[in-house]
C-alpha cells in the first residue's frame, strides 16, 4: 500500500515539473538573432585608381596613359584577390558623408576623357566580374574622334549607366586646363558640361568633377563647391583618407607595365 502511495506522488512530481516547463517555454521571448556590421572608421585608407585608354598596342608615346586589355583583366583580378571592393562615387559620397565604411577595403577605379576603348573593353570585364567604375567624360567629345582615339557616344554611355556598374561624371566640356582659362571660362565649362550629362543621361546623385591633367587652384574648388561639387579630383598622388576634404581626392594614375600583377605593390608604396 505504502509503495504505491509513493509511486502516485513521483508520477503527480513529474507531471507538475512537465507542466510547468512548459508554460515556462509558452512565455518565454525567442530573442532575434542579430547581424553585427563591422564600420571602419578613421584608419581606413581608399585607393582612387586612375586610367584613361585600353589599347592593345602601346605606343611608347602613350605609356604613361594607356594599358593593354590583359592589363586592365590582371588588375581587376588582382584588387579582388586582395580583399579590395570597387565602389561607385555615390558610395565614396555617402561613405565622407556618415565618416565611415561598412566596406573593409574599398577601392575606386576612375578612367578620364571617355574613349571608346572603356565601353568596348573595360565595360565587358568590369560586367564579367561584377565590379563597378567612373567614367568622367568630355562631353563635347562624345560620340566623335577629335584626336587619335574615338569617344563611345551618349546611348553607350546610358548602357553602361543602365549596368549599375558604370557611373559617368564631369570632366568639362571643352578640356581645357584651368590654369589655360580664366576662372570664369573654366566655370562655364564646367557647368555646360553637367548640363550636358543631365541632358542626356539625367540628373546626377551626386555632382563630381576631374579636373583637365589635375590642374587646379583654391577659388576653382572653393566655388564649385558651392555649386554642389562635393567630389573633386586631381592627380596628386597618394591614398585619401576620411580625414582628407573630398573636393581634393588625390589619385594613383595606372600607367603601362604599372597595373595588372603590380597594382598592389603600386598601392602600397602610395601608403
């Protein structure tokens, strides 16, 4: 008698334990599960790479400005391998707004004056890799060949744009150094020259200029700063960091035999 009156208290302890857990796991909050995003701030260095023609052979007259298709394929292959991520100017615009990164190593690759060679070769391999670039256009030049080396024309441009890779910008109208012009007729220049790509390609995120061989002076980047252009470049050489001003991003030009497999020691000495 006395055992199964024992047998009954355990079974009636059990079911109670049973009950009480499980109303316990009925009011408990499952916690979300949450996603840290790493942010770099100050220390973070951005590399601006600077190209201008793709061409297969290579004068020696235009080695300092030029490199070859396979050149251009080692390059973006060599910035990916090394942890490096190609950003649009929007991006490098909203990374000096907020003053940080959610990229650890961001890179941005430019080209100058808007020839044909960037939609025929370097447009393909940016779009086989996934990888973006900025293109600053004459716009005076666009569609034509005003010297050796044909311009894509206003619909390449917008295919290119249309990609989500490719982002194109202002590099005057008539290219014109502004140390050739008054400050004034640079101005102008400038601003037909944003007419031009709102004209034809819409109005841009954000407003960025290159200046003409990187010449510059203080009232030029003070005024047009004024006028919306956050994002001015040059051709002084280094890296910029979040601590530099972005109306004077300093660049690496990729010159013949500097790219593919060297662009990283190219990078690094810049350091």
């Amino acid at each position: 008698m006395k055992r199964a009156i024992v047998i009954i208290i355990l079974i009636a302890i059990s079911i109670t334990g049973l009950f009480l857990m499980a109303n316990m796991a009925l009011h408990t909050k499952v916690q979300p599960t949450t996603v840290q995003t790493s942010v770099y701030q100050e220390d973070i260095k951005i590399p601006i790479l600077m190209f201008h023609n793709i061409e297969a052979n290579i004068s020696n007259s235009f080695e300092s400005t030029e490199v070859t298709p396979e050149e251009f394929e080692e390059t973006l292959k060599a910035i990916k391998d090394n942890g490096y991520t190609t950003i649009s100017l929007d991006q490098l615009n909203e990374i000096y707004n907020t003053g940080k990164s959610t990229i650890k190593k961001p890179i941005v690759i430019t080209f100058d004056d808007g020839y044909l060679s960037n939609y025929e070769y370097a447009f393909p391999m940016l779009k086989k890799n996934g990888m973006k670039a900025n293109i600053f256009i004459v716009t005076s030049n666009v569609g034509k060949e005003p010297g050796l080396f044909p311009h894509f024309t206003w619909d390449q441009a917008k295919e290119m744009e249309d990609s989500g890779l490719i982002e194109i910008h202002n590099h005057t109208n008539l290219h014109k150094t502004a140390d050739s012009l008054s400050d004034e007729e640079f101005l102008e220049s400038v601003r037909d020259a944003q007419t031009d790509l709102e004209k034809n390609l819409g109005k841009r995120k954000v407003k960025a200029l290159a200046y003409p061989e990187g010449k510059y002076n203080d009232f030029l980047i003070s005024k047009l700063k004024d006028e919306g252009f956050k994002l001015q470049f040059t051709v002084d050489k280094g890296l910029n960091s979040l601590k530099d001003k972005p109306d004077k991003l300093k660049r690496i030009n990729v010159a013949h035999f500097e790219g593919g497999k060297n662009i990283i020691y190219l990078i690094n000495r810049h350091k």
